[in-house]
C-alpha cells in the first residue's frame, strides 16, 4: 500500500522560481505590496520626498496579509511551507542555539551519512547528544546531504550515538527534517528497513530522556527512525506523514499531480496531528513562517526544548521508560478505539499546549 | 491457471495439492491468511485472539471518489477477512506458539491500528504464556489510509518487541511475499530468527519507487529473497511445504 517517500517532483524548489524572492504561489500579494515598499522608497531616496507614511502602511497591510494567509493555510500549502528553501533546517539550530557543538561522526560499520549530524552540546545549560537530519543549503552541501535522505549508515550511526549518550546519561534532542529514507539500491542493500527497524526498537527503551522536534518535513519511517522517543513536538508549519503527498496522490489516483487532495486526506499539519493526539506539542512559527524570521523560531524551540528537558529529568528513569512505552504503545487507541469513550484533545487543550510553547518570542538571536 | 515465474499451465487443484506452489518451477503463490494457518498449524488447533477487533476510520480518510470505509468493505468481502492480520494460540507439531498471519488481500496486507494492535496483544500474550511468537508477514507497508496512526503502529510494534526481547521471548520472522514498507521497518526485521520463503519480494522503498528515484534499471533479483540472504537480513530461505518441520526444529532450540 504505503509506496515509501516517492521522491519524483519533491525537490524543495518546485513551486518556486529561483528569481522571485522565494515567495510561494500564494503569497502573489505580499509579493505586490513588497514591490511597492521598494518602488516609494527607491522613489523617496531619489526625489527626496517623504513616503515614510505610506510605507508604514503598506507594511502594515503586509503583515495583516501574511496573518491572514498563514492562519489559513490548506495542508498542501503547509507542505510547501516546510519546503521552503529559505526555511531554516537543522545548521541554523546547531549555530544559534546549540552551544559548543562537537560533531561525532561515523557509524563504525560502513560510512558516515551526511544526512544525519550527530554530536555534543548544550542547550540551554544542559548537556545533550543532538541528533539531526540535514539537507544542506548549497548545492554542493544539499548533494552531500543527499537532500536530507538518510541511508541505513545514517540510522545505524544515529543508534550508535544515542547508545554513547545513554552510557553517559545525557539526555537526546533529536530534529526530524527529511523527505523520507532514501531509496536507493545501495540503502537496500545495506538494509533501510532493518536500521530503522532496529531505530525504533531501541530507543523505545534507552536509558535517558528523548526529546524529538519535527522542525520541517516528517516524511515517514525516515523520520520515525529518529522520533521514537519521550515527546514528539513539531513546528506550526512543518507536516508529518505516513507518506508524502505525492506518493498517495501517485498510488490512488495514479497521477502525482493531485497531491493537494492528497495532503488534505492524510492530516499531516501539526494542528491535525495534535487534534488526533498524535504529538504532544505545537511550537508556533513567527508571522510568515519560520523562514521570514530565523531567530524567532530557533528561540522558541530552545525553550520548548529546555522546558521539556527540565520535565523529562525530574521524572524517575523507570517511570520515564514506563511513560514512553505507554505512550507509543496506547497510539491511536483513543482515536480508533475509544473515540466514543474517551474525549479527544479539544481546542481548549490545543490552545493551553500552544501556550506553552508560545510566550512572546525575543528577536534577539538564542546565542551570541 | 498459468505459473507467472515458469509460464506453465497448471491444474488448480494440483497445485493446491501441492501447497499453493507451483509443481514445476517452485513458483510460491501468494496465499491469503486462512490458507497460511491451514499449511501451518495442526489441524484444528488455531485459537484466535481478538477476532472482532476492526477498522475505524481516524483520519475520516476521504480522497476523492475513494473513501477508506469503502475500501474496508469492498476488500472485507474480496478476502472474507475482517483485518489484514488474524493472531491466535496454536500447535505447530505439537509446540505451543503464538501466531500472527498477515492476509494480503486485505488492503494489501497494510499495517493500520488494528494489525499494530493485535501484533502488540500477540506479543503480550506470548509473554504472559511464555510461549514463542511467529508471525508471518506480507504487507504492502504501512496504511496511507491512517496517516500517522498507521505510522506510529511502526514504533508501538517494535517498542512491544522490545519487551518481548526483555522477556528472553523467541520470536521468528517468516517473511512472504511481499513485505515491505513500515511493516519491514519494524516488527518484521526484528525476528530473533528470521525466515523467508523463496522468490518473495522483500525491501524497505518498493522497486518501482527506487526505479523511479534514481532512474536505473534495477539489477536482476534485486530485493528477493535471495538478495536479502546474500546481503545478510535473513537466516535462511524454507520451502513452504518445510515451513512446520523448520519451525518445530527451532523452537525446540531455543526451548529452556
């Protein structure tokens, strides 16, 4: 049934030309109004008149219009949001809110992935093994990352890190951003499906906390083979799904070209996600989403981040490993089984989460 | 009927004599659960657990024309199987064992809540019982039809076996074709011992995806069974008719 991460047309620059300033197909307008901040001011430097007035308004509109738009976003238009190209993947996270990052590299069995970055830190004041998939900004760095898709060696060194981390007791932050496994004959080979397998088996029972942020797009068992854990956050804009849209669009109605509709039936925005009880935090993104304001985002991360380790570390290790097997054991359950019985996660509960997660983000950078 | 493999004409009847392969070539059909259990356990002995247990619908799973409760019933009636996977207490040569079956007929044999959830009840049962668990798989993945549910089935299988690992459970693997997808990522690469049948088709990514992602033709039995043995992700290759000797061998084994 499930097609793994059909890959065709999902680089992250389709529905983007290179030349319009990265603004997606629905932003026509805020394009527009950002065309006439230039042309007043270009217009104001040279004939010396005063447009401040105007350009504050425009501003203004401009940001009622991205308000407008972004909390009304379709699923599909979500997806291509945590596409982006601008959006920050995970070297913002390490540089701005990762302290003294040491890269550990290699899985001491075949290679090193580039795909996933693994290594010591400190959030916040606390010492963590950050786990991370990358996708590599430039070209060269994106074909080296093999666009954020892992291979078995990346999932296998994955383990190996987390392994060192829970003999050392420090806890693990993982963040998920891939379009899924990669699927190659190589990652077949070397077994995709055993690595991650043996991911998901594992970290069920490591010995140390696990925090897992879904910073942009979770595609799959590519993604569940480092999400496995004590809590599973995700950004406002980032999506998580059984497959991507694409692939569902391709399997049902053997035509890729639908996958809008794919993406609306498969629930994979964090609000749906959240509603179905299936993560347990919404981090929200600055207005425009989490490319318009790097910073923002990352600080609110950091302090999801920090917050939930300083939960997860008062709770006793058996509890903790208890919690963690009840709560990936019991999903679904209240929405399939007891969806009479039990009531779902209403918006009250949704709100009080994002709260949370919220309170008023600084634009300072979370590291200098 | 025509042996896809060998391209003989055969008798229906012979070759459900001879187990559902083909007499000529080896060619082993795919089978649905109810015939699975038949060829597996002694006869009468498959007791099974949480029968009713069905398909809801979380996601209200709509996609144009196409709805899943639709797709339930239609495959409900083409399979005369109410889930993609039946488990159940049985004998195989007179072990005692906790079975699961996967029915490919049933929405591909995709992995849902309900499949996660009666491999999960398997496992506890297995432990509760200490009996050794087996489980034949043949699944298409994961169901797209429940989104993250059907994902997260992945996790709660493999954190149950995890469990069953701590008990010092056995848990053998028979692999059919195909399995692939979310159901190889997890439970079904995680065997203490693992079995394939001959020919079936067994990866992570399915061929036409990975023929379509990076454009080369894909080598000759790529993601067989027999590529997986080479490669090392499988202990041995069983013929269908050695399947119960096989198994009765190794539980004895592992006995304590």
């Amino acid at each position: 049934m499930a097609e793994w991460g059909t890959l065709t047309g999902k680089m992250p620059s389709q529905n983007i030309s290179p030349n319009n300033g990265g603004y997606l197909d629905f932003e026509q307008k805020v394009a527009e109004l950002d065309d006439q901040v230039k042309e007043l001011r270009g217009l104001g430097s040279t004939k010396g008149i005063d447009y401040s007035a105007e350009i504050r308004r425009l501003q203004r509109e401009r940001v009622a219009e991205l308000k407008r738009i972004y909390s009304n976003l379709t699923a599909w238009q979500t997806v291509q949001v945590a596409r982006h190209p601008d959006r920050p993947l995970l070297s913002d996270y390490l540089n701005l809110m990762v302290k003294g990052f040491r890269e550990l590299r290699g899985d001491r069995c075949f290679g090193d992935d580039r795909s996933i970055v693994t290594g010591l830190g400190r959030i916040g004041r606390e010492k963590v093994m950050v786990i991370g998939q990358n996708k590599g900004k430039t070209t060269k760095e994106k074909v080296d990352c093999n666009f954020g898709c892992p291979n078995p060696e990346g999932y296998r060194k994955a383990l190996a890190k987390m392994k060192f981390a829970e003999k050392f007791g420090i806890p693990i932050v993982t963040f998920v951003d891939t379009p899924g496994a990669y699927p190659g004959i190589g990652a077949e080979e070397r077994g995709q499906a055993q690595a991650i397998a043996v991911n998901l088996m594992e970290m069920s029972r490591i010995r140390v906390p696990i925090v897992s942020i879904c910073i942009g797009e979770g595609g799959s068992g590519g993604a569940l083979g480092i999400s496995v854990g004590d809590r599973l956050a995700m950004l406002q804009f980032a999506y998580y799904s059984v497959i991507s849209p694409e692939g569902c669009a391709a399997i049902l109605w053997r035509d890729g070209s639908q996958a809008a509709d794919a993406a609306q039936a498969l629930k994979l925005t964090s609000t749906d996600l959240l509603k179905l009880g299936l993560i347990d935090a919404v981090i929200p993104e600055p207005v425009g989403g989490a490319h318009r304001n790097v910073h923002d985002v990352v600080h609110s991360v950091e302090r999801y981040t920090v917050k939930t380790l300083a939960d997860l570390k008062r709770t006793k290790m058996e509890n903790l490993l208890e919690n963690r097997y009840k709560k990936w054991r019991s999903l679904g359950t209240s929405v399939t089984i007891g969806a009479r019985g039990k009531p779902r996660p209403t918006k009250a509960r949704i709100k009080a989460v994002a709260k949370v997660a919220s309170t008023k983000a600084r634009p300072t950078p979370a590291k200098v | 009927m025509r042996c896809p493999a060998c391209e003989h004409m055969l008798y229906k009847r012979t070759v459900e004599k001879n187990l559902t392969v083909c007499p000529e070539c080896t060619h082993h059909f795919r089978i649905g659960a109810a015939t699975r259990i038949s060829y597996l356990v002694d006869d009468g002995s498959f007791q099974q657990i949480l029968e009713d247990l069905t398909a809801s619908d979380p996601l209200g799973f709509k996609f144009r024309g196409t709805t899943y409760k639709q797709r339930i019933k239609d495959d409900e009636k083409k399979s005369g199987s109410k889930e993609a996977m039946q488990i159940g207490k049985a004998f195989i040569k007179g072990r005692g064992v906790v079975l699961g079956v996967m029915e490919p007929n049933f929405l591909m044999g995709s992995m849902g809540y309900v499949v996660g959830e009666k491999l999960c009840a398997a496992v506890d049962k297995a432990i509760e019982e200490s009996l050794p668990l087996v489980v034949v798989s043949c699944s298409g993945g994961a169901r797209m039809h429940e989104g993250v549910v059907s994902l997260g089935q992945m996790a709660k299988t493999s954190a149950a076996l995890a469990k069953f690992d701590e008990a010092r459970g056995l848990f053998i693997s028979v692999l059919t074709d195909p399995t692939t997808g979310g159901v190889t990522a997890s439970f079904a690469m995680l065997g203490d011992i693992t079995i394939a049948e001959p020919g079936a088709l067994i990866g992570f990514a399915g061929p036409r995806t990975i023929a379509e992602t990076i454009k080369v033709e894909l080598p000759e039995g790529f993601q067989t069974a027999e590529f997986m043995l080479e490669h090392g992700f499988v202990d041995m290759i069983v013929h269908r008719k050695d399947l119960r000797s096989e198994i009765a061998r190794l539980i004895d084994y592992c006995q304590k």
